[in-house]
C-alpha cells in the first residue's frame, strides 16, 4: 500500500458530532473526501441538512443524525441505528464543545454538571459505545477535539479547560485499554480558528498584536487547517499513533 493510499477511508463509516458547522463540518468533509461514509450531529436539523447537501454536492457521502449529545437515550438509538443500517462504525470524533466563560464562584453545581456532562461526560458514554461496534472488527479510530485551553488558560474560564483535560485523560487511557483491540486514541487541541463561533473576535482589529505576538504564525487558523490533522488521525497512516494529543495552534503553546 502506498502512502497516499494509506489516507483512504474507502468503505469506512464515521461519525462527528458537532458536524454541521465550523471545525465539526471541516472534519467530516475531509473524511468524506478521503472516501468515508460521514454521519453528521447536532441540535438544528436545518444546518445539518446544509451541511449534509455541501458534502454530498462535493462527491461525498453523508447522513444527519439529529439529537442531543448530552442526552444518553438519543446517544444509544443513534448508535443502534448506526448497527442496524451500517453494521459497523470505524471512526468517532467527539467534537462537540459548550463553553461557559465566567469566574467559577458565579456557577452554581448544576451550571458546573451542564457542563461537563456536554463536554466530557457525552465523550465517554459515546466512546464506550463506539468501542463495542469497532471491537467486533478488530479496528477503530477514536478522536476528541480538545483545546489548546486544557494547557494554556485565561481568567475567568476554569470548567471548560478542566472538562478538555479530562478528555485528554480519556484518550490516554483508551489507547490503552482499547489499543489490544486495533483501536487507536488521540486528540487533536486546536487553538484561535476562525470559525463561526469565533468570528466577532476574528474580526477584532484590537487583538492582532496580541494574535501577532502570541501566534508565530501571525494570524488566526482557517476552519480548513483542522482537516488534515483529522484525516491523518483517522486514516491508517496513523495506525502507530496511539495516545497522543497533536496540537494545531500555529506555534500559540510553544510561544513564551
């Protein structure tokens, strides 16, 4: 087998939660792309048709699958119905994140659980569903989009970095506990994209010398530099990376 094609995902079925839009929808286009069957998630069925349209008028292939990721019910039909009509699931990417930024003592306990229930909790109960599908086929990528806030932090947001912490954690620990099984965990930490979420701040002309002084690259990432480190991950060209978290932050968190 080639290099080049080691990066194919002919035949393979994935799903990206959060992949209607931003970093989510540039995932799973790439895999898509690269040959996958993609299933997209989320909460508004209207953008996940878009996005579902842009894939398949690129040649690609996709579905939507519209629910809650905190809601373990939705969670286990979709993962059944993934079974019933595919009859395998190889790739995951856990990329739906909720942030919350304010100073800690304003959350009260169940703002904290809301939280973390979105943003880590989700990621365990879906992987662990995940891992039995791939189980049965000896084979598997596991991917959680984590942040480069689980190593790098700004005042006035603690529950969001500690939950993308916890998510590296998980991957370590899967790659151990599922790498018998030919089922590999990694994260990707991305740093300031351009995306829909970001884009008043993107568009901020006051923080470009902090953006010039703090990213060697000098600028914002576009929402399309996340997809090779996707790929890569899911691909078998990255059947030897296992555990690992690959930041794409343009130099932000080697920066001093």
């Amino acid at each position: 087998m080639s290099i080049l094609e080691r990066f194919s995902l002919a035949g393979q079925v994935a799903l990206v939660t959060g992949g209607g839009r931003g970093l989510g929808f540039e995932m799973a286009s790439a895999l898509a792309e690269a040959g996958a069957h993609v299933i997209v998630t989320g909460r508004t069925t209207a953008t996940l048709e878009d996005a579902v349209r842009t894939i398949r008028a690129a040649g690609g292939t996709a579905e939507a699958a519209v629910f809650d990721i905190a809601d373990r019910g939705a969670q286990r039909a979709v993962m059944a119905e993934i079974d019933k009509i595919h009859g395998r699931l190889d790739i995951l990417i856990n990329n739906v994140g909720a942030r919350d930024r304010r100073p800690l003592a304003e959350f009260d306990d169940e703002a904290v659980l809301e939280l973390l229930r979105t943003d880590l909790a989700a990621a365990i109960t879906l992987s662990r569903d995940a891992s039995v599908l791939m189980k049965r086929r000896n084979y598997g990528r596991l991917i959680a989009v984590t942040s480069i806030s689980g190593h790098v932090v700004m005042p006035g947001d603690c529950v969001y970095p500690a939950a993308k912490q916890g998510l590296t954690g998980l991957m370590r620990a899967m790659a151990v506990e599922f790498g018998p099984h030919g089922i590999t965990s990694n994260a990707i930490a991305p740093g300031w994209f351009a995306t829909e979420t970001n884009a008043a701040m993107a568009a901020n002309e006051e923080l470009m010398p902090f953006v010039r002084q703090r990213i060697p690259v000098q600028r914002w990432g576009r929402p399309d530099e996340i997809a090779g480190a996707a790929l890569f991950l899911a691909s078998a060209a990255a059947s030897f990376v296992n555990g690992h978290v690959l930041t794409v932050d343009g130099g932000m968190t080697v920066t001093m």
